[in-house]
C-alpha cells in the first residue's frame, strides 16, 4: 500500500508531451523580434533615395501649368488608383492557404483608421506647409529648414519609440546635417519678412518627421501596400477641396505634365515612398531621415544635368560630409530597431 501511494506523485511528475504549433511559435517571435536589416534593406533603401531624387523634377515640369495643391491631388489619386491596381493583382495571384488560420490577416481596430487618418494628415500638412513656405521665403532657407527632419525623428524615435542612439550615430548625423548646412549657408537670409515662412517650412521637417513615425508605428502591423494604399486615398480626399476652393485647374491637359503627374504618382509616391515605408519595419525612423540627406544632393546633380543649373565646389565638398556622416550612421547601432520600440 505504501508502495503505490509513493508510485502517485512519481507517475504525476512525469513530463507531459504537448504540441506547438511552430507556425504560431513563428508568428510570436516574428511579431515580438525586431527583424535585422540586411544588404537588400540598404540597397532598398538606396534606391528609394535615388527615385524621390525625381520628385522635384517631375514637380517642377507639373507646375508649369498645374498649381501647387493640383500637383499633389494628382499625385495621390494616381498613387491610389496604381496602388489598388497593385494590391487587386496581389490578391488575384495569390492562392488560398490550406489553413486559414495559419496565416490570419491584421484585425483592423478603430485606433488603426485614426492612425491612417493621422498618416494623410500629416503627408499633406508637410506638403502644403513646404509648398507655401516657398511662397513667403527663399528656396535657400526653405529647403535648409526643411531638412531639419533628422533631429525631429531622432527625438521622436526616442521619446514614442525606445530607440537608443549611441555617439557614433549621432556624430554621423550631425556630419550630415552639416553637409546640408554647406550648401544652403551661404544663401541664407535672415529677415523679419521670412520668419514666417521660415517657421512654415521648419515645422514642414516636423511634419516630415512625424510622417516616418506613424509609418514606423503601421509596418508592425501592416503591409507596405496597406500603408501605401490607405495614406494616398486620405491624402487624395483632404487635397480634392482644396483645389477646388482654390478655383485651381484640377487636370492636366498637355501631354508632359500628364506624364509629369503619372510620374509622380507611380514612381515617387508608389515606388519610392513605397520603399521607404517598407525599410521603416527594419530601420529606425532617425536613420531613414539621415539617409534621406541624400535626396537633395542627387537631385542638385539631376538639375544641373537636365535643367543646367550650376554646381560648385562646395556642393562637391557638401557631398563627401553627408557621405562621411551616413557612413557614421550606417554603421551605428542607431540604425537597427531596439526591442522596446516593439
């Protein structure tokens, strides 16, 4: 009898065999892990860079019959009708899963159209606060003030975020940011009839940096074409009574400025933003700023070979300093995403 009542407990602390679901174990440390970026991430990156280097390009040849706010109301409709083009051809090719429940899709919540909401919001506040800054100062002080981004998304990223920069990250960005200073410095005015479009453009690199947060925030959750797709739709809506307010003509009617807008929409904003927001799930929102210190010194190199415009040394010297910053940066700690911030 005291045999079997010692034989209980020795029965009861045998291990029990359970299963795990190894795609619910992949799932958990998918969501749970902050990817590492790799050499396709920085190559991705790079060439989002290189296409949003067209933007004003493309922007400057739509201006020259369309307005300001008409150029962007094209630009978001036209991202939004190739974007659902894209997601409709996406969901076609796709085969169904064998399990439903292997794979189940975002459960959207009323928090998540807020933050879309939030993310149109802010992509046409930082358009349309830059476009009039433009308007009431220099191009000079307007696109020195609004490559302020960096510092906004870096203090962002750790104040919401969690993110950890170390010195070498931050010397890096100050080498860059230095490098922006190097050639919009000496065109610097300083005047009590700017302020205001000063301001106007500084508060556009918040709303530029705000931008990369909200979209950092999304890609936990969400595909880079849901983002996409959603942002440009919102961005569509708030622009159309603008332009119609405004008494603007809506649509193109030459063939270069179609071609301008379609550019605008399908490259930049689809393909080039597309990709950033697709780096923003395995870089930080301040690195992604830093590298896009790049943006301006290609698309100085672009004007000066389609519209002639001149460069001198000091753009050349400008050059190397942002490079030798984003060098820093690139390889920093301040680049990849810290568990917290997941």
């Amino acid at each position: 009898m005291i045999t079997k009542d010692l034989a209980r407990p020795q029965q009861s602390l045998q291990p029990q065999q359970t299963t795990v679901d190894p795609q619910a174990l992949e799932l958990l440390y998918a969501t749970s892990t902050p990817s590492q970026p790799t050499v396709l991430h920085f190559i991705a990156l790079i060439a989002a860079v290189c296409i949003l280097s067209f933007s004003a390009i493309f922007t400057r040849l739509s201006e020259q019959e369309l307005s300001a706010s008409a150029t962007i109301f094209n630009r978001f409709w036209i991202a939004s009708l190739a974007l659902g083009l894209w997601s409709g051809l996406q969901q076609f090719r796709q085969p169904p899963p064998e399990n439903p429940h292997s794979s189940p899709s975002p459960t959207w919540q009323g928090r998540d159209l807020l933050w879309f909401l939030c993310l149109g919001i802010l992509i046409y506040s930082r358009a349309g606060s830059w476009a009039w800054s433009l308007t009431q100062t220099s191009v000079a002080n307007s696109n020195l003030l609004h490559n302020m981004t960096p510092l906004f998304a870096t203090l962002g990223g750790w104040m919401f975020f969690g993110h950890r920069f170390n010195r070498q990250f931050l010397v890096g960005m100050g080498l860059a940011l230095l490098g922006m200073l190097a050639i919009g410095i000496g065109d610097f005015q300083i005047g009590n009839s700017s302020l205001v479009g000063d301001g106007a453009a500084l508060l556009s690199s918040v709303f530029y940096a705000a931008n990369f947060l909200v979209i950092e925030r999304l890609r936990v959750k969400f595909s880079t074409t849901t983002i996409m797709l959603g942002s440009c739709v919102i961005t569509g809506l708030l622009t159309l009574p603008v332009v119609w307010l405004g008494g603007d003509q809506l649509l193109p009617t030459s063939p270069t400025v179609w071609l301008a807008v379609i550019a605008l929409g399908v490259v930049s904003q689809g393909l080039g933003q597309g990709l950033l927001a697709f780096c923003l799930k395995h870089f930080t929102s301040g690195f992604v700023s830093v590298f896009m210190l790049l943006e301006p010194l290609f698309t100085a190199i672009l004007a000066w070979r389609i519209f002639a415009e001149q460069l001198n040394l000091l753009n050349g010297l400008a050059f190397v300093i942002v490079l030798a910053g984003l060098y820093l940066a690139t390889i920093s700690r301040g680049a990849q995403k810290s568990e917290l911030a997941h």
